[in-house]
C-alpha cells in the first residue's frame, strides 16, 4: 500500500500564491524551473495558508463549544503552551509558550479548548503584544469569568536571523483582567507558579 497524504487547501489560492512566490524566487537571482525549486511556491503557498488559518476560526466559539456550569471560583492554569506564530512586519516566525489562567464565574471550559485559542489567535500574522491582549479578551468575552490572566514567553527569529541578530532575546509579555488585575496577591499568585 503506498502512502497517501490528505491535505486540504483552497485551490484558486494556493495557485494565485504559488505564482507571487514563483516571481520572488526569480526576483531573487532564483532558478524556479530548476528541479529543487519546481515544487516550492506550491509548497510555500499551502504553508502560508496553515500558518495563517487562524483566520478562519473563531476563538469565542471554541471555547463556547465545550463550556460547562461549574461552580469552582480558583484559578485554572494552562501552563506553557507551544506557540508559533508570524511576525507581521517580516513575515518570519516567532516561537515561544503562554501561560494562561482564569478564574471561573459560574462557568469553565474544556482545558484543550485554552490551547486551542492560543493557536487561533498565533496563527495569524501578529505582534506578541496583540496576540497576547487577544487570548485574554476572547476568554473574558467567552467565559465572563473573575479574571484572566496571559503571559507570552517567546523569541523573534525577526532580531536573531537578521536585523540586531540577537539569538538569546527573549521577549516577555503578559494582559490581565479582572482579579488578575485588581489583585497583586492574585496576579502573584498567577506569576508564582509559572515560573
């Protein structure tokens, strides 16, 4: 039995894509009909479009999918989540992890569902401090809880491959609300035990 791979993508747009990509490489001093090569804008442009499907979804609806009446009043952590993202500005990857927590009102949410937001809102082009403010208000928006509270841990291959050329740079930034805000003994709490 030979292998077989499932892949689904927009056919109009992986074909408009593959052509723009086909022109940069031959804008580049590239060969695009070279054998290496004759795959690659096809290649890039279904990839583009996985990096970029969290267009497509909805964060609000993926937590409301799995949203359940509970009474619980602590903190819920999801700690370091796997994140890949694209730089909007040099369309080069920045990778790293969040930690998000909430505090729930009445009701929670599935815990996958917290990693699923996190990809939802990553796989878009974006700034680590959108992507940050994002997560948080779609659970608030979602769940309506007591609090929420993101911290985004990531490096920008932005600064490390180019530019200041910084390997090490490690950039850190965090959104709360609610308790996680109004609350330094909460928000340390929080803060404590992702460390």
């Amino acid at each position: 039995m030979a292998y077989t791979r499932e892949e689904k993508y927009d056919e109009k747009i992986t074909s408009e894509i593959a052509g723009h990509v086909y022109e940069i490489l031959r804008l580049l001093g590239e060969n695009p009909d070279r054998e290496g090569l004759l795959k690659t804008p096809e290649r890039v442009a279904k990839s583009l479009q996985f990096l970029t499907q969290g267009y497509a979804q909805n964060g609000t609806e993926i937590i409301r999918s799995a949203m359940f009446d509970e009474q619980y009043q602590q903190m819920v952590l999801v700690r370091d989540i796997e994140l890949y993202s694209m730089c909007e500005h040099h369309l080069l990857p920045f990778i790293g992890k969040a930690h998000v927590a909430y505090i729930p009102n009445g009701k929670i949410t599935g815990l996958s569902k917290i990693a699923r937001i996190v990809d939802t809102y990553a796989r878009r082009l974006q700034v680590q401090e959108r992507l940050t403010v994002e997560i948080r208000d779609c659970i608030q928006e979602a769940l309506h809880p007591l609090g929420v509270a993101v911290v985004i841990e990531a490096t920008h291959t932005c600064m490390s491959l180019r530019g200041v050329e910084k390997s090490n740079a490690l950039t850190t930034t965090s959104a709360f609300s609610g308790a996680f805000l109004n609350s330094a003994r909460t928000r340390n709490e929080f803060l404590n035990l992702i460390r």
